[in-house]
C-alpha cells in the first residue's frame, strides 16, 4: 500500500516533514535496500580514509611508542587502581592520643600493629613507607615490620585505635571522617604520604602500572603478532596455492585435503593446540597463528590459480616456450594477487583478535608484557572495582580490528569490478 | 567465384615445394568418463615451407586440438600420438627442455581471442621482450627491444604504443602485438587459431594481408586454422578440410573449391551464404548433426549424413589417396573396393 504513494502525496498529507531519504529507502524491496545499503557502505571513499588514517595512527602508535607513553609501562608508577584521572590521595598516620610516637617510624616496629580498610589503597601507602623507612635504617640493621590489621570500615579502625588495641591507623583523606578531631583520644600524627597532583589519563592497574602507556606499548605486540603471523601465513600459503593450482593431480589433491582438515578446526582451538604445543614465547605465538591462516591463503590463491592458468594468455605463454615457474611468476601471480592483498589486510585484523585471545588465555607471552591480551585477562579479576582495566585495552583491540578489516572490506568492495556499479 | 581466390604467390610455392613439418598419424586422444575420445584421429599431412595452409571444418572437428598437436601442447592425461617430423626432426621424441625451446622459436600461434591471449598485467614491450628472453636469457633488455623494434614498426605498432597495457589496446593491434611475438624469434611455423575471428571485417582484412606479407618477407609457413573458408579461400595456397577429427580432403585452394572432390567439401562450400543468392532460394543446409565423438560413426565417419554414400561406406574406412596430382581425399567414390557396386569416379588429369 504504501509503495503506491508518491513522495509529493507523502510529504502534502503528512503532519511532519519526513526526509527524502527515508522516502526513497520506504519504496524500496527489501532486497534492493540490502544492495543499496551495501553500495552506501563499500563505494563510499570516505570509510576506506577513515580507516587508512585510523591505521595509520595505529602503525606510528605502534613504531613509536616511547614518544606517546608517560611512564615505562611495566613500572608501577602510582598507587594501585587509581581511577582516570583521579589524582592520588593523602594518606594520614592516626595514632591514639596517648601515644608517644610522633611519626611512622616509632610505630612500625615488628611487634606493633597497624590497621586500615580492607582493599584500601592505604596499605600499598603504608607497604611504601615502611620501605623507606627499611632502606634508610639498612645501614643500622633494623627491620621494621607492621604486623597489618584490617577492618571494614573507618569508625571500626579509629574505635580499635582509640581502645588502644592496634597502634596507629592508616587512611586517606576521603576515608577519613571528622572523628579525629572531635574524639580526644585520636591524634593525627601527619602525612605518611603526600597526596599527588596530577592523576594518570586512563587510571592505573592492580600493580600500580599506568593504564595508558600500557595501551599505547601493547599496540607494538598487537602490531608485530598480526603483522608478522600474516606475513609468515601469505610467504608459505601463496606459494603452496600457486604450485598446488598449477601442477593439480596428486600433490595437489594431499595438499588440498591437508589444508581442509586444517581450516576445518576452529580457529582459536587449533591456535591454542599449537602454542601450547610450542611452549612460550612471541615467535611462537606467530607461528601458531600463522599455521591458522595458511589454509585460507592456500585456497582462495589455488582456486584463483586453476581459473586464471585456463585463461588463453597462459596458454599463449606455454606456446612461446615459457618455463612453468615463469609462468606462474610472470603471468600467474600478478593476476592472483589483487584478492590476497585483501585477505591480508582482513587477516592481520584477525590475527591481532586471535593473539590477544591467545595470551587472554595466558598462553604464550609472559606475564609482564604490555599486552592488551594480558591487561584484558587481568583486569577482569578487578571488573566491579576498575572499569578502566577491561574498557580501554578492549577497545584498543576493537579499534585496531576494526580499522584493519574496514580497510580490507571496503578495499575488496572498490576494487571488484562487479560491484562497482550496482 | 573462381576469380576471387587467386593466390598470386601460389606458383612460387608450388616451385619450392620444400616440406617444412610432415604428420603422420597424428591422433590425440581426451580422456573422459565415457572414455577416450579421439578429438584429432591419425591425420596424416605435410606443410611447406613459405606457404599458407588453411585448415577449414565444423566447430567441434578437431581443428584447434590440431594446431595445438602440433606443439604438443596437451598436458596429460591427454594422449598424442603419432609423428610430427620438423625439418627432419620428430619431434614427438623431445623432452620438456627440447621441447620448451622449440616452442615459440620454431613454431607459434596466434590465438582466437586477442582479448584475453596477452597478459594484462604485463606491457606490451615486456611481451615482446620475455618471448626473447624465454629463449635467450642473457638478451639485455635494451638490446631486445632495439631488435624488435623494427619487426614492430613493420607490423604497424607504434613505437609510443610500446608502453601500453593490453587493454589499451584495440582487439586488430592486440592481434599484431601476438603475431610479433611469434615472428620475434623467427619461427618457422605460424598456427594462426581462428586468429581472425573475433576483429571485425576491415581489422580482419588488414590483418590478412599482414599475415600474407609476413609469409612473403620472412618466408614463414604458416596454418590457418578458420571455420570462415571465404577468409581461407582468400588467403591460402592450400586447404585441409576435417570432418569429425579426421582430414578428409586436402589440396590446392583452385582444386578444393572448382572441383570439390568429397561430398563434405561440396556441402561445406554449398553453405556458405552468398549476397548473389536468388530470392526465394534457400541456403543449402547439410543434413544431419555433427557426429558425437565418444561414438564416431562406423567406417566412413561421413556416411551418416553422406547424399552420395557407396555401397560400402558404411562398412569400410576409405583411406586417403592422392585421387589428382597434390588433391588427396578420403572418400570411396575415387577408389576401388571389391565389394563396391558404385562406378568409381577417374579424375583424368587434363
């Protein structure tokens, strides 16, 4: 019924403007749209620049890391799970009013007790001063440690503390509530720590690593594995397809069952089969990937192949006496090569997905890498608590992914000759 | 008609009868799921040196595996056998090496369609400049291209057009640009496959009297394979025709056409449509359907469709016999059978 509307009838009886757009999109079948909609998406210039240039920052991210990272990314650089932005907090000693003691020192010997929150970023605070304090009396061979005690909330800690059970408590600034100025029997005895003044851009780690440079300094592994694992999947799967292709019969057909059974496996299994195989280590990790990713060169280049050495400029090659490897050099290759290109570019987006998978999983690279696999693996223990662990190393991944494939499926859809006019 | 086929070089040819590829029983066999099939069955012929030689049929009767025999280029499982002696040489006796080699220098083709026979990634000077270098890889390049300039120029490619990919290219020049290569390494031998086919009639034209030129400077023989045998009759000083796999007539272009001894000729040269076809009149159409190889016909593979089969032609294969002076045929209403109640025709030579 609608169909039968002219968009001047459309728009005269209507109450709201509606947009030529929507009109034309309305009179269109179903199937038409997903044509139209695929025409909008692949001929478009602007989705390939966009995902050239969101590459492009990648790669330099990736080349260039030290130029863009603050802080050494496997250097705990602050306090531990400091949210974006936020800058580090103040920490205060609080001891009983009747305590002697006027600083940190006098109250850390091994038989006293000191108590804060639980999970409270004040015992990394306290852990960091005690090991001022040990390196300054190193020379003197005294040891000072604190037996911790931990509560669950402030008036717990400062009730313990003004009953005399522990020796001095630690909190910061925020934890802190007005009951040590009020209540006599609590003094506060100064900072332990000074409260920072700038906090990191994407927050911090469980280790106190900075969230941001390791982002930046896992765009190099990301960048190496996909690249180099495609790279290694394109050298041994071109030349099989092309071989395999042209001399066809028995080699061809062992291969071609060889490669199937291998494409038949899902993708990550087989990965997972093959690094755990190879033990750790970064080559390995891109000869487990690549292993994946020869089937899919091998075939699309092999059934280019058969097409393309029927076509008569092959033969007429054969006719001037060329050699086989000649052929397949000369005349075959450059005309296989065009597709594989596109493949590539799809494939190193699914190699940095299946790498990161890969050491999600924790196999293959070690733990200290500034990986996004790793942070993503290690930041979901810390999901309820640091949102900033998972979010910005898996968008990272999108992000990359995304542009490498967009550029790979916008460049395929240009490039065919059959889709260019729809 | 007869005035519109008189090649003038024909008695030069016919004076140095040198033979340049002689084939003897030369078959080739596909092998398909209803077994093999005889695609070119033990044709028997010569070519000469320094002439044209038109190869006319039906399509489907073995005229392009024949070209394509002559090089050996069946891969297998597809069997040739028989001899194919080149300037004295078999040829069916060389190894890959010899016979790579003897590809493109002795002999070349041209193929049917001029645009999908060049490479289109490669330029047309790097074409011509490979089919050198295949032989003699030690040519430097600038020396190759200096010595094909001129054979270049003399096809009519111009010197700017050197750096043109094929699909620059016109379907006439793309065709000059294959026959340069095969002229390149001075070949003895041009298979020319439906070379002509796809151009339309004033490329083809041009590109015919290029061919018959090429034929008088550099002495090249060369085989015309065409299904069009008015572009044949033109141009050739002998013709070969096939049926169903098999040569059943072959000799001069004057004899083949005033006086068409085997009944597939005459009916082949009846339906060739002509403007001087009274109205009303209707073309003549042979009878019947080409014969399905994988089960040729008993015998004389013609007799099915034959309107002037013997007594014996659907018991007996006739063989092939000079029945006039360089006019074989392979029909039994010139020879004798003793089962034969036909007369059987003389040719007295006049």
């Amino acid at each position: 019924m609608k169909r039968e509307l002219t968009p001047e009838t459309e728009v005269e009886t209507g109450t709201t403007q509606v947009e030529q757009w929507q009109l034309d999109l309305d009179r269109v079948g179903f199937v038409r749209r997903m044509l139209l909609a695929r025409k909008w998406y692949g001929g478009d210039w602007w989705f390939v620049v966009i995902s050239a240039i969101l590459l492009l920052g990648i790669i330099i991210l990736g080349v260039f890391p030290q130029f863009f990272a603050p802080h050494d990314p496997r250097a705990e650089v602050g306090p531990s799970l400091l949210a974006p932005g936020q800058p580090p907090a103040g920490y205060y000693l609080i001891l009983p009013d009747e305590s002697t003691a006027s600083e940190l020192r006098e109250v850390a010997r091994s038989e006293n007790d000191i108590g804060y929150i639980v999970g409270s970023p004040a015992s990394q605070a306290l852990r960091e001063a005690i090991d001022v304090i040990n390196e300054d009396a190193a020379e003197t061979g005294e040891r000072y440690q604190p037996r911790p005690r931990r509560y669950n909330t402030v008036e717990e800690g400062l009730a313990a503390v003004a009953a005399g059970e522990i020796d001095a408590f630690i909190a910061s600034e925020g934890e802190l509530t007005d009951q040590v100025e009020t209540d006599p029997q609590l003094r506060n005895a100064g900072i332990i720590r000074e409260a920072g003044a700038q906090g990191f851009f994407l927050g911090t780690n469980q280790l106190g690593q900075d969230v941001f440079s390791r982002i930046i300094w896992g765009t190099r592994i990301a960048l190496i594995v996909g690249l180099s694992s495609a790279i290694v999947a394109f050298v041994i799967g071109v030349p099989l397809g092309l071989i395999s292709g042209f001399v066809s019969g028995r080699f061809d057909r062992g291969l071609t069952l060889l490669m199937d059974s291998m494409y038949s496996f899902p993708g990550l299994i087989l990965a997972i089969a093959i690094a755990a195989v190879l033990g750790a280590g970064i080559g390995n990790i891109i000869i487990a990937i690549a292993v994946l990713y020869i089937p899919t060169y091998f075939r699309i280049v092999r059934g280019q192949t058969l097409s393309v050495k029927e076509e008569l400029y092959v033969e007429a090659a054969r006719s001037l006496g060329t050699r086989p490897l000649t052929i397949i050099w000369r005349y075959i290759f450059p005309n296989v090569i065009p597709s594989v290109v596109i493949i590539f570019s799809v494939n190193v987006a699914d190699a940095i997905l299946t790498g990161t998978g890969l050491s999600f999983l924790g196999l293959g690279l070690p733990p200290d890498t500034p990986d996004w696999g790793i942070d993503l693996s290690r930041g979901q223990d810390y999901l309820r608590r640091a949102w900033w662990l998972i979010t910005f190393p898996g968008l990272m991944v999108t992000l990359v992914t995304l542009s490498f494939s967009m550029l790979g499926e916008s460049l395929s859809e240009i490039l065919n000759p059959r889709l260019a006019e729809l | 008609m007869s005035e519109t086929f008189k090649p003038q070089t024909f008695d030069q040819s016919a004076q140095t009868k040198q033979i340049l590829c002689q084939v003897r029983n030369l078959t080739v066999s596909y092998k398909t799921r209803l077994g093999p099939v005889n695609a070119v069955d033990r044709v028997t012929f010569d070519i000469y040196s320094g002439e044209i030689l038109g190869l006319v049929g039906e399509s489907g009767s073995g005229k392009s595996t024949l070209g394509k025999a002559l090089m050996r280029m069946h891969p297998p499982p597809t069997e040739t056998t028989g001899q194919i002696i080149f300037k004295g040489e078999d040829i069916m006796k060389y190894d890959d090496d010899e016979m790579r080699d003897f590809r493109g220098r002795k002999v070349s083709m041209i193929f049917q369609d001029p645009m999908t026979s060049l490479n289109p990634v490669q330029r047309v000077d790097e074409h011509v400049v490979e089919a050198i270098q295949v032989h003699e890889p030690k040519t430097k390049t600038a020396n190759a291209l200096q010595r094909v300039s001129s054979l270049l120029e003399r096809l009519g490619i111009a010197k700017r057009r050197l750096s043109s990919y094929p699909h620059h290219l016109s379907g006439g020049m793309r065709q000059r640009v294959m026959t340069g290569l095969g002229l390149v390494l001075n070949a003895n031998l041009i298979i020319a496959d439906e070379a002509t086919t796809s151009l339309d009639v004033i490329v083809e034209a041009k590109l015919v009297d290029l061919l018959r030129e090429i034929r008088d400077e550099f002495n090249v023989s060369i085989l015309m394979i065409s299904h069009n045998i008015a572009l044949v009759a033109e141009i050739a000083d002998r013709i070969a025709v096939m049926y169903a796999g098999q040569l059943v007539e072959i000799g001069s272009v004057y004899e083949v056409f005033d006086k068409p001894l085997h009944p597939y000729t005459k009916g082949l040269l009846k339906s060739i449509p002509n403007i001087r076809l009274d109205e009303g009149e209707e073309l003549y159409k042979m009878p019947g359907e080409p014969p399905n190889l994988t089960r040729p016909p008993q015998a004389c593979r013609f007799h099915p469709r034959c309107p002037e089969r013997t007594s014996v032609s659907d018991k007996y294969e006739p063989p092939l016999i000079e029945a006039s002076p360089g006019h074989w045929v392979k029909c039994w209403l010139y020879q004798d059978h003793p089962e034969k109640t036909n007369p059987t025709i003389k040719l007295d030579e006049e």
